[in-house]
C-alpha cells in the first residue's frame, strides 16, 4: 500500500485533500445541526445536553483539525 502511494504522488495528495474536505463538511454538519437536535428533543434537557455537548464537541474537533491539516499541508 505504501508503495503505491509513493508511486502515485498526484492521487495520494487528491485523496488526503478529499478527506479534509470530508472531516470539514461533517463538522460542519454536525456543528449546524447540534441546535436543530436540541430543539427537537421531547426529553428532559440534563442527558440530552451532555450528548449534545459530544455533538457539538465532535464537529468542532472535526472542523478545526480538517483546517490544521489543510493548513500544515499547503505549506
């Protein structure tokens, strides 16, 4: 697998800028969402915070380590 990877410098670098591009648009998602779900919920507000706060963790995680990536790797 490694080998390949060597050997196809060009698809390796659109394949690691598509990941990026993913782990951005889910932390995205999971970060425009996370009020949406909040205002849904039928339940008690105690439980349904904290997994909402892994929610919103979760996507903001996603979002700034997708940038720190395309940052450290455009240099």
């Amino acid at each position: 697998m490694l080998r390949w990877l060597r050997r196809h410098p060009a698809k390796t670098a659109r394949f690691g800028e598509r990941i990026v591009e993913a782990m951005r648009e889910v932390g995205v998602l999971l970060i425009a969402f996370t009020p949406l779900d909040a205002a849904l919920q039928p339940r008690d507000i105690h439980p349904v915070g904290v997994f909402l706060a892994v929610f919103l963790g979760a996507g903001l995680l996603l979002f700034f380590g997708a940038l720190i990536l395309e940052w450290r790797y455009s240099r």
